[in-house]
C-alpha cells in the first residue's frame, strides 16, 4: 500500500475513525429524540476518542458532529491534541446492510457535481449527490474548547455540545458563530484557531458511503477559500462505492491530496458497486466460502441494472486490494445459501474487517444480547438477559417498551430484569452510549406465551442420512413438535426440553447440499436463518 509520512494518519488510524463515526447509529428502540441520540452518539464518540488502547492513541477530540434529520447521514470533525496540527472530517457509513445501501442509491441518473470546483463539469450519480447535500448542509454543534472537556472518565453529553468556538493550540479563538453550523463553517472556525505552523492538515475519509461521500466532499472542500490558514487536505476512503464515471473518477485521481489511499477488501462486495459487481458471481474460492448460487447470481443482476446503463469508474490512489489470498473470512458462512452469502458479504464490508486487515485494533465494541431466558411470560415475569457488553450506565428496552427495574451482573454478560407490561411478540435489546444490540432470534420474548419458535444452532452442523442430530433454540413442545429438512421430514423426533430436540437425518433425495432445519409445532413454523443450516456429507 502507498506510504504516507510518520508525522500523518496512517491507515488503520484513519480507519478507526472511520469506525468510530459508525457508533450509536440508530436510534434507541423505545424512542429518544434527535437531540438525545446526538447526545449518546457524542458520548460514545467520545469514550473512543479517549481510548488509549485503539490505534488512535487517545489523542483526538471532537470538535462538530452534524446528525441529518432522518439520521440517514452523519459527518463529523475531529482534531488532534498531540501538536500535530492535524484534523479529520470523517463521514459515517450506511447504517443498514450493504445490499439495502446498493438497492436504495440512486445510480439510473447522472446529475452535475456543481460542488466540484471542476475547470469543466463532472458528474455524479444522483443517490450520491443527494447525501453529499445532505452533509454538506448538515447543521451541526461545533465542540466545546480543550479546557471544558469532562472530568476524566466522565462522558461529556451535555458538556461538549456548548455551541461555543473552540479555542486553538495557541490559545486564539476562532470567529464568533451560531451554535448551529455547517461543517464547513465549523471547519473554517477551527482552521482560523489553529496555529499556522506546522501547516494544517485535514484528512477526509469514510467507510463505505462514507467513503463514498468523501470523495466529494474532499474536492468541495479542497475549492473553499480558508485565508489566512493554507491547509492541507488528504483523501482516505474505505469499502467505497462508485460516486461518478470516468470523468469524476480522473477529476479526483487528479487532486493534490496528501495522503491519497484508496483501501478496498479484494472480496467486499461494495466497492465494486457501480464498476465490477459481475465479479462478485464467482465468490467465494472453493471449500472456504459460500459459491454465488443462482438466486444470488439473480440478484446481482438486478442490482446491476439499477445503473441503467452508466459506467461507473472507481477513483484510484494505486493501492492494492486487500485479502486477496481470503484470509479473513467468516468460517461460519460457508455453504452455498443465499443467506451464508449475503451473511460473507456483510463480514467482508464491516469496519472490524477492515480494521484487521490494516492491523488496526477493533474499537470498542457495543451490546450484544445473545438469548433470554425464559422467551415467554407476563409484565411481571423475572427475565435473564444474556450477552456481552453491559454496563451500568445501559438501558434495557422490550420492543419499545422501556424496562425500569433491572441490574447489571458486574461481568457486563448478564441483566436480570422484570419485564414491562406489554403485548406480543417484542425483541429485547440493550443500548448505551456505544449503540444498541442487534435483534436476535433467540432474544425474542412473547406475553403471554407461548414462547417464540426459534432453531438457535444444530449439532452437528454436518452430517450424513441416517444419523441423529441435536436442534437447540426455544418452543419445543413434547408430542407435538415436527422436523423438516427443507422439504423432508425428520425422523424419530424426541424433544428433550423447551429448547432441545434430537431428530434423525432423512435422505437428502433431490435437495440440495445445503439446507434449513425448520421446527413446527401445530401450525407455527421457526424462521429460516444461517443458524438453522445442516449439510449433508456424501457417503
């Protein structure tokens, strides 16, 4: 990969920026105003920023974060305390799954990049100039001044957010402004604080859409005039998608951008959206990863033909692609299922991946809730929540329903808690300032019961015709339970407990290699997902 110089960001620095702008994504299950979840969004930035131990040392503070109405875009500055004299606008991702971002930008109509400050015009897609306006026009708070940080191990929500200027390394305050501002205008009252010497750096990058939008906004904000400051501007961008054909992708290459590093995983899907996506149809290499059947094969195209046409080049600072020899892989997806693919392609475009692949170390990492127990009851029924990531400061929601009494075990792995009164079928989910806990299949519970029919896991997960195998997960019920495989009904069913079963392997006949375990009990049937799969051997 290109080098760049010891006094500048390395990658996996800038990377974990880049992840670090992904925390606290969404919003909190139960509901939290906008200006709430700015607050935590703040907080767990700034529990990261303070972190020693990630490979940005502990050195970097936020000065503006801009948070876009409907939360489908967030962008924020940061700057370095270490006298370096260095900044980073940094653009988070997409908070929803690779193939949701690709599916929804708009890549059927080129418009002009008026931004640019191009000597002739370039173009972009549509989907990417509408988030690039969405940031650029982003009004956010600029950050409070080095002296008014919180206490040491103190997050400062409520604190950092003082619509106040912040002050320079050399003590000079920057011009008066409203407390509400573009990322521009914070940018340019944090340059006018900053010594000139040594020369200001602004590194702008992302990952993913981040990326994406990073490579508009550096040019745009590489035309603005900064007088009296000179700064220089980088662009580093990760996993991104295409934003412009060939003319945007050379107006880019073109630019005088110190560093420039274009970092891509061989095997992630997103960066080849909207120039190689054809690629993808060969993945993954054989015996370690999911092959593109036909139904995956069948959604590619479709994706493809969202660009209606357009040839999308990808801007590019020379590097290598990472992981081209498939080191890192999930080696739980592997069979050749739609959603072991899909479930790869998601492992391939995460910001940890990326982090490993540059050496980086992973950034703190948010609540994940693994099971409940018991699945079922009523508004007054004890629940243990178990998972990791907990701490005192969580809150714990039942759909969006909060949960006022509960405790978190010191091993931040358990939560016993009474549950809400509620009705249905809810997930419980955990949030702090680091972000919320995916849903889960087995962290569902159900008022009034019965519990959720969910397959968790099967042991083993490969096997041939004939044998037994074990299904866990929740809702079994004695005498009334079935098994199929996908289409074939297992024998000898004997349920030993509400959440394990033994069942013998029926002959695979026609089916394919790969295939799901579903459980019924009368006329209710679990949900199909990646923990339910069972592949037959050959005999």
């Amino acid at each position: 990969m290109t080098q760049v110089s010891r006094t500048l960001l390395t990658e996996a620095q800038t990377m974990a920026l880049a992840a670090i702008a992904a925390t606290a994504a969404t919003p909190r299950p139960s509901g939290e105003t906008r200006d709430e979840h700015v607050a935590r969004i703040v907080g767990g930035i700034w529990l990261q920023l303070h972190d020693p131990s990630i490979d940005t040392g502990g050195t970097w503070r936020l000065a503006w974060l801009g948070l876009t109405p409907d939360n489908a875009n967030m962008a924020c500055i940061v700057r370095n305390h270490d006298g370096s004299n260095q900044f980073a606008v940094v653009v988070r991702g997409t908070v929803d799954s690779p193939v949701d971002m690709m599916e929804d930008l708009d890549v059927g109509t080129l418009v002009p990049f008026t931004a640019a400050g191009s000597a002739a015009p370039v173009a972009v897609s549509a989907g990417a100039m509408a988030a690039f306006t969405e940031i650029a026009n982003a009004r956010g708070f600029i950050g409070g001044t080095p002296t008014e940080e919180a206490p040491e191990g103190e997050a400062p929500v409520g604190k950092v957010l003082v619509g106040k200027v912040p002050v320079g390394e050399s003590g000079r305050p920057g011009p008066a402004l409203p407390s509400r501002v573009t990322l521009r205008e914070a940018l340019a009252a944090l340059l006018a604080a900053a010594p000139s010497t040594p020369r200001p750096v602004v590194h702008v990058t992302g990952h993913s859409l981040g990326g994406c939008v990073a490579t508009m906004l550096a040019p745009y904000l590489q035309a603005q005039d900064w007088a009296p400051s000179e700064p220089q501007f980088g662009l580093v961008t990760f996993a991104a998608p295409t934003a412009g054909p060939l003319d945007f992708a050379q107006f880019v290459d073109g630019g005088p951008w110190t560093p420039f590093v274009t970092c891509t995983n061989y095997y992630d899907l997103v960066p080849r959206a909207w120039s190689d996506l054809a690629l993808a149809k060969t993945w993954y290499p054989k015996g370690q990863g999911p092959v593109a059947n036909t139904e995956v094969g069948i959604l590619l195209d479709e994706i493809d033909l969202l660009r209606k046409g357009n040839v999308y080049v990808q801007p590019d600072a020379g590097t290598v692609a990472l992981n081209q020899d498939y080191g890192n892989h999930d080696p739980g997806l592997v069979e050749k299922t739609t959603a072991d693919y899909l479930g790869q392609v998601a492992h391939q475009h995460a910001n940890s991946t990326y982090l490993d692949l540059l050496g980086g170390t992973p950034v703190l990492a948010g609540p994940v809730v693994t099971a409940v127990d018991p699945t079922f009851g009523t508004g007054d029924t004890p629940v243990l929540v178990h998972g990791t990531g907990f701490t005192p400061g969580s809150v714990l929601d039942f759909g969006t329903i909060p949960c006022a009494d509960w405790s978190v075990d010191p091993s931040g792995t358990l939560i016993s808690a009474t549950a809400p009164a509620g009705v249905g079928i809810v997930d419980v989910r955990v949030t702090n300032d680091l972000g919320t806990s995916p849903a889960v299949p087995l962290g569902r519970f159900a008022y009034d019961g019965p519990a959720p029919l969910v397959v968790g896991g099967v042991e083993p997960p490969r096997s041939r015709e004939g044998k037994q195998v074990t299904v866990r997960g929740s809702g079994f019920v004695a005498d009334r339970t079935t098994v199929r495989f996908k289409d074939t009904a297992g024998t000898g069913v004997m349920v030993q407990s509400a959440t394990e079963l033994t069942v013998t392997v029926p002959s695979k006949g026609l089916m394919p290699e790969t295939v799901d375990i579903t459980v019924a009990v009368g006329v209710t049937a679990s949900p199909t997902a990646p923990e339910d799969e069972f592949t037959y051997e050959d005999l």
